[in-house]
C-alpha cells in the first residue's frame, strides 16, 4: 500500500518531534514511531539539557568544555554553531511549554555535570525529559498537518536501489524517496514516499547487555542508512554512563543522574573509601570517559560487582527535592538515599558517532536528513559533554528544517517504487531463533567491546558476530518479517560498525581506549 507525503518523520524522541513542527508549516508531516510515541531515550532524560545562560557563563567556555571532553575531534565550527544557537533553541522549548525550574530570584535554577566549568544544565528536577517529551507530543498532536503513525517500524529507506538500480557505497548521487514501513497491528508493509525523509531513531543501547537506553534504541537507522550505502562514522565512540543503578536483574538499568554528583554526591569503593583522586584532580566530575573508566578498574582490580554513590552527607529535604524520581525508584528497592549508599555500575548509554551530516543535518544520500542521537555532526568528538546531546538534538532539527523546506512545493515524490514484495516467506518456526541470537550478541558486545578494549577482545567478538551475522541472514531471507528479527538483523550490523571503526583506530582517543594502545591521543600532543 503506497502513502505519499510531504515530510517523512522516523522518530519520535526530542529530534524527531521539534522537526516535524518546524516544518509543518511547509507541507503533510508523517511520524513513524515503533513503538508507543512517548517510548524515546529523550523520555528518560534526567539531567538536562546544556546552554549558556548564567552571568558567569559564557559561549567560549561551553566551547572549550565541549572540546576537552571530545579530546579535540570535534569540529570546531560545529561546536560554535550549536552552542551559539543554544539560547534560541532554550527559549524555542519554553515557548512551547517546557516548564525549567526556577530559582526564588526568578533565574533558572542550574546543574553541573562532568566536564562542565559552570553549572549550566538548566533541567526540570531529575525528569527533564519526560517534560520536554509530553510538551512536544502535546503541540505534535494540536497540529492538523502532522500525522502520528504509532507501532509502525521502519524497515528500510527507499533509494534508486529500489527503482533496481545498482548502489554502491561510491555511487554519486543517491537520493532517499521515503521508507518500507510495517504497521504492526495490521502486519501491512506501507510504502511511505515522501519528498523529505528525516531519521530521527535515536540510540544504539540495547546492542549491549547492561544499558539506560530502553529497548526502542536498537539501532535501526544507522543500519538502514549503511544498508542504503550512507556514510557511517565514530562508532567506536560509545559512552558509558559511571553511575547506573546496580540491579542485575533488571534492564535497561535505571540511570542515578550525573546532576547528583554536580550536586555533592561522592563516588566510594565497597571499603568505603572515595577513589577518584587516583585518576583526575576533577574527581567524580571529571568527563565520563575517565570516571566510567576509574570504576571499571576499581570494579577489576577489586574484584567487586559495584561501587557506590553516597549522598547521604547532603540535606535530606534537598535531596528528595532535587532529585524526587531518583529517591522514589530507589526507595522502591530498598534504598533511601538519604540515609545509604546508592551502589552503581557503569552502563552503556549514548553513541558519539552514527549517520554522518553537514552542518545543516543533510546526510550524504540527497533529501535524507538526521537529526538526534543517530547523527554524527561533529559535535561530540571522542566524548560527549554531559547534557549536550537534547542540544544538539533540538539544533540540528532546526537547522535540517530550515534546509528541507527549500524547493518543498515544487519537488515531487518518485512514484514507481514498487511495494515490498513478501513472496517465497514464512513465519519463523521458532522465536527462540531471534531471542537467543539478541543475547548472544549483547553479551558479546559486553564482553568485548566494553569501556576497555584490546585487539584480542575485537577480534573475539568479530569471530563470534560472524555466526550469528550468517545465522540472522539465512532467517531473514525466508521469514514474514517481525520487529524483532529486523532490529537482530541492524543491531548486528550496528555491532559490525563499532568493531569495524574500533579496529581501525590505532590509538587510544576519548571512549576509544585499548590496552593494546594505551597512550591517549591527548597525552601524545602534550609529549610533543
Ligand atoms: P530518541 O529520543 O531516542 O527517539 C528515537 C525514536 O525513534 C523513538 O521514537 C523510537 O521509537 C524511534 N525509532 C527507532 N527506530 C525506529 C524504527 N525502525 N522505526 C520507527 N521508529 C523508530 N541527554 C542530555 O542531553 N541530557 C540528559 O539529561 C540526558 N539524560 C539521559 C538519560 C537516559 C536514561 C538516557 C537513556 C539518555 C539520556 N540522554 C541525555 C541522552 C538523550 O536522552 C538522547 O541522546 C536524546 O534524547 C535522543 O533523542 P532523539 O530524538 O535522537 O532519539
Ligand atoms: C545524566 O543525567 O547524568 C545524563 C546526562 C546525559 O546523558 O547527558
């Protein structure tokens, strides 16, 4: 069934959502969402969202902050552009409705977080993701040019490989004509042409076993664009957030905010002892590579399954205030954090790299933009900066709306691709063909492919992807497609990029670190 469209919207998180209603003004608006529209990592964001807006602060230090954490492989022009557009877009969500707490002298009250010089996160206490998720959702919904297409997955982009075409990755001028999407409901493959496509799927998370991200950040979109012979890029770049609740048993772990530690909160060992002095004159807020990487060792050297957080030195009042969603969860498992230690563990959270795009969000295949965690814009670098990434979300959905809406009217979307043809496929005999693969791979990636690397552990975990890769393929090739066999099939070639770009990279460098090279990039140039 063909469904034709002005814009095409994959996502429904911070990027996906200020897009769509910037350019509903220009044309018909499709959100596809794959799940319920509220199922987002924007939805679970705690800390806040970066800018510069104290009297103290300045744009050259947020720049120079966003710089040091991305050991210097940002793109400088990039990092200005963002965080010089910070104040527009900060006031762009307020306009919206997005409720920042303020302080009794009316400024924003404002958070700091690891490798920040200035408390800078403006934030809504420890739920500010949940308040800018509801408040865009609320004006998507207002908007009678947008239409919401919930549990809808997006299997593939259409591009002239569908019009039976030859496509290689060198192949000039590949043009993006919209998307395989299926409605889950219904089984129905949608054919959704559209004249603007905009992939807006967020993060990678779940490839690995112990993760914040929810189950929806599988990847899809990166592998959709490599697949559709886009270009790629910092992968190897993964993040792990230090401080996640440790509660093996449940997954995606429930994040204990950073904002905590910009607050007072003390990292400790399980002899009580604080450990951050042995690794950065920052402490527990220095940037999350060195913290996350600090307790990894802490966690081996020891022996230990966690380390803790402890807050308890701080107002009981205050801290329930602050931080009323981190002290409910925890309570419900037995810890009141005003009076115990919060024991923690570090947990993948967040990809630096992703769909490579120029500064206004254009990726390399024509009339297909990114926007949000899924996009590489040079931003981050090696590290992101706490609390940049709902900014750079915002910014580049800005930015890739005011590109897109050029020519709009006068464009017109390629009518001759054919619908999905589902012939010579079956159901899958067995489920347990795609659970156990699902697993198999988080662990390897886990194992191998974790905050400290090796040429040995890279190599393993390429080996043991080869299998599953064959496997996947085979059953992909002859079944009806469901949601869980296409998100296997792009978490593999998800795991596949990271592996790939981590093994071409000879260094150590921000998230990147190996034993085999143990030498970071930064400690080269000061040698020099
Ligand atoms: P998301 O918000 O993840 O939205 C992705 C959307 O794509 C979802 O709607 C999903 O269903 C949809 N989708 C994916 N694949 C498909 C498909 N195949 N078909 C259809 N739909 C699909 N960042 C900060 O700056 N500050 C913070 O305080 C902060 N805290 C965080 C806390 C947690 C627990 C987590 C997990 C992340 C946090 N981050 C934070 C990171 C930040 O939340 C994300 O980077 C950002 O929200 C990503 O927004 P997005 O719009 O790119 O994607
Ligand atoms: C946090 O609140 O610690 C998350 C901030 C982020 O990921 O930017």
């Amino acid at each position: 069934m063909k469904i034709e469209t002005d814009f095409l919207v994959l996502g429904s998180g911070i990027a996906g959502l200020s897009y769509a209603l910037k350019v509903a003004d220009y044309g018909k608006v499709i959100i596809v969402s794959k799940n319920d529209i509220h199922e987002t990592n924007t939805n679970y964001a705690q800390g806040g969202i970066a800018s510069v807006t104290a009297q103290t602060d300045n744009f050259e230090k947020h720049i120079n902050d966003t710089i040091i954490a991305g050991s210097g492989v940002n793109n400088p022009e990039v990092v200005r552009m963002v965080v010089e557009s910070g104040p527009a877009q900060i006031k762009q969500l307020i306009d919206w409705g997005v409720n920042f707490d303020i302080e009794d002298d009316g400024s924003y009250s404002l958070a700091r977080e690891g490798g920040h010089s200035e408390g800078r996160i403006l934030h809504c206490k420890d739920y500010t993701g949940k308040e800018i998720q509801q408040t865009l959702i609320d004006r998507v919904k207002e908007n009678p040019n947008i239409t919401i297409l919930e549990s809808h997955f997006a299997i593939d982009i259409l591009t002239q490989h569908h019009l039976g075409k030859v496509i290689k990755r060198n192949t000039p001028n590949i043009e993006c004509f919209g998307a395989y999407v299926i409605d889950l409901d219904s089984r129905t493959i949608l054919t959704i042409l559209a004249k603007r496509t905009m992939i807006a799927t967020g993060g990678i998370g779940s490839i690995y076993q112990t993760t914040t991200n929810p189950t929806v950040a599988t990847g899809d979109g990166i592998a959709m664009v490599y697949r559709a012979k886009g270009q790629i890029e910092n992968m190897e770049f993964m993040q792990f957030h230090p401080t996640s609740l440790y509660d093996p048993n449940t997954r995606p772990s429930f994040l204990i905010s950073e904002a905590m530690r910009g607050y007072g909160a003390v990292l400790k060992n399980r002899y009580m002892e604080e450990f951050m002095h042995k690794y950065d004159d920052r402490l527990s807020l220095a940037p999350r590579d060195i913290v996350a990487r600090a307790i990894d060792h802490e966690l081996k050297a020891k022996g230990h399954d966690f380390v803790y957080l402890d807050v308890t030195h701080k107002d009981a009042e205050e801290t329930k205030k602050r931080f009323p969603n981190i002290y409910k969860r925890c309570l419900e498992k037995g810890i009141d954090i005003t009076k115990d230690l919060i024991p923690v563990v570090p947990a993948a959270h967040y990809a630096c790299g992703g769909i490579k795009v120029d500064i206004n969000g254009q990726s390399t295949i024509k009339n297909l933009f990114a926007a949000g965690e899924v996009a590489s814009t040079g931003l981050h670098g090696a590290n992101r900066l706490a609390s940049n990434s709902l900014l750079e979300g915002i910014v580049y959905a800005d930015r890739a709306a005011k590109h897109s809406i050029n020519n709009i009217e006068q464009d017109k979307v390629c009518e001759n691709i054919p619908d999905w043809d589902k012939s010579g496929t079956s159901w899958p005999e067995e489920r347990v063909l795609i659970t156990q693969s699902y697993k198999e791979l988080q662990m390897i990636l886990n194992s191998y492919v974790g905050i400290v690397r090796s040429n040995l552990r890279l190599e393993r975990a390429l080996r043991r992807m080869e299998i599953i890769y064959q496997e996947t393929e085979e059953l992909y090739k002859k079944s009806i497609l469901s949601k869980k066999l296409c998100e296997l099939r792009n978490m593999i070639n998800v795991g596949f990029l990271i592996i790939k770009m981590a093994q071409k990279r000879k260094e150590s460098c921000g998230l990147h670190y190996s034993l085999d090279y143990p030498e970071k990039r930064n400690d080269k140039k000061k040698s020099q």
